[in-house]
C-alpha cells in the first residue's frame, strides 16, 4: 500500500529512499576526492564519513523496512542523531579552519595511529580537539569547504528525516 498523505502526497517510504541514497552519494564524492583527486582526509572528515554512512543505513533501514507511525518516529529519531554527529564534526571543522594561522592546533597523529593507541572516548576527544590538518582547505566550491558543504547538506536532511518520520500518515 502506498501511503500518499502529507506535503505534496510525499510517501515517507520515498523520501527515506532518496536521502539514503544522498548519503551514499556524499560517500562517492568523499571517496573520488581521495582517489582520484588525491584529497587525504583529515581525521575530522573521516568521521563526518562515518556519520554520513551511519545516517545513509539509517534512512535505508526506514526505507527497507517501511515501519507504522511509532517505528517511523524511532527511525526519525536515530536519523537526527547520526545527521546531528556529522554536523558537529563538520561545525568543529569549519570552526578550525576560520581560526587565524598562529591559533590553529598543531599537527597530531594520524587517525589510525589514534584509534590503535588510545581507548575509545579518549580518542574521539582527540579528534575532536582537532590539528593542523583540520585546518587545512584543501578544495572548495563556490566559497566553501567540504566541510561548510557538509553543514549545508546534513543540516536540511536531519530536519527532512525528522518532518518525514514524525509526520502522521495514513497506515
């Protein structure tokens, strides 16, 4: 049955469909920056990656499953939470790239030398604490940093997956 009620006759079933299949594009850009443009992610990126496929099996999930009102709302909420830790890191980034050049943070370890040597949230802290490779703008379009774009785009998707699975819906 299709549930055709709402902004427009939108179906929650779609709208899941299509943001999860945003994050997976995010995903495919962030890897053909790496690879092809020969972009390497900060430890910062990475987990904004991270997010953005944690946000992308959420909203695939929603979609997959296609869940009544109550299941919908958890989905809704799990979204919001995945988009808003993409959004911290991303705030974080763009936070540590307008910082004057005396300000920003030295350059730490790598993401990987992070997570093999210190526990879990000690590391995460560090991260968070950011580095000179943070700081770094290594690409932008139209004025703005992968990061900022990151801003721009997680923010309007967490609010569209929390109007989409919390609106009411004929089921």
């Amino acid at each position: 049955m299709v549930e055709r009620t709402g902004l427009r006759g939108l179906d929650r079933r779609m709208v899941n469909g299509a943001g999860a299949l945003l994050c997976g594009g995010l995903l495919g850009y962030a890897m053909y920056a790496e690879h092809v443009l020969g972009l390497e992610p900060c430890p910062l990126c990475v987990f904004q990656r991270v997010a953005v496929l944690a946000l992308g099996f959420v909203l695939l999930a929603a979609y997959a499953h296609n869940p009544g009102r109550s299941g919908a709302r958890v989905y809704g909420v799990l979204a919001a939470v995945t988009a808003a830790a993409g959004i911290g890191f991303a705030w974080r980034q763009v936070w540590l790239q307008g910082l004057p050049a005396d300000e920003v943070p030295e350059c730490g370890p790598g993401l990987d030398f992070i997570m093999d040597v210190f526990p879990f949230w000690e590391a995460i802290g560090m991260v968070l604490e950011g580095s000179g490779d943070c700081a770094k703008i290594d690409w932008t379009f139209l004025g703005l940093s992968m990061a900022g774009w990151m801003l721009i785009i997680l923010t309007p998707l967490a609010l569209v997956a929390l109007w989409n699975n919390f609106r009411a819906v004929g089921r």
